[in-house]
C-alpha cells in the first residue's frame, strides 16, 4: 500500500523491484537460454556423462535444482560448483476450490520452458483465455472433479 504523499520515485522503484518474482524470472531465464544457449560446460555432466538439461528443459519445481535464487538481484542463476542439487522446488500450495491459482499449479508443474503467461496458455497455437481452459486443452484434467 501506498500513501497519496509518498514520493513517485520510490513508489515507482518499489514496484520494479516487486514485479520481479521467482516465477516472471523463470519465464525471463528460459526466453534467454532458448535466444543464448548455456554450453555444455555451463550445464554440467552428471556421473554417467549425460548433459543436465538447460532451463527451457525443466518444469517450474524443477529449477532449483540446477540454478539458485538470487534475492539480491532478483534472478535465476545457474549453479556453478554443485551442477545439480537435491534441493526440492516448491510451488505454494492451491486448491482445486481457488480455480485459476490451482490451474496455474498444475501448469507450472506439466509444462516445459514457458516464457511468459501467454506461453503457458498456448497449444497449437491457440491461445487460451484461462488457465482452465489451457489445462483442458493439454488434458491435464482427468476427471470432472478437477474442474
């Protein structure tokens, strides 16, 4: 919240800074590393000498386990040392009761690489206008209970 004397300025600043979440970041990352691709260095190797996957490869929950957040800067950074970790990524919790936010969920957790909302939404090209409808369209509903 905001008061009507507060300064713009900082107004303005404290929204940029609100604006970047672990999930709009997620989007951010994957749109770079499909534009700018990680080396195979970057990425790592596990034991047997396959290559980690790069953003664009992983679900939302999947992430922390190959890049780090950085609260400071606000971003999604690969890890370095450990190139996988056994860290659990965990999306807040939503009911099927709380419609959208639960459809969201079930996205992030079934769809690869998204680069923005939108990009969650679209299947063949076809952009749908919620994210019930998208998870229909992806068959991610299996019986009417879910919806």
């Amino acid at each position: 919240m905001f008061g009507e004397n507060d300064d713009q300025e900082k107004i303005k600043a404290s929204m940029i800074k609100q604006s970047k979440t672990t999930l709009t970041e997620w989007f951010s990352n994957n749109k770079k590393e499909l534009n700018n691709p990680l080396s195979d260095e970057e990425r790592g190797f596990d034991n047997n000498h396959k290559l980690y996957p790069s953003g664009p490869e992983l679900h939302y929950n999947e992430y922390p386990q190959f890049y780090t957040w950085n609260r400071i800067q606000k971003k999604w950074q690969r890890r370095k040392t450990q190139k996988k970790a056994k860290t659990i990524g965990r999306v807040h919790i939503a009911h099927p009761g709380q419609c959208e936010r639960y459809y969201l969920r079930v996205l992030l957790h079934n769809v690869m690489g998204a680069t923005s909302f939108n990009d969650l939404n679209t299947i063949n090209n076809t952009i749908h206008q919620t994210f019930l409808d998208s998870c229909k369209a992806r068959g991610l509903l299996i019986y009417d209970t879910q919806l």
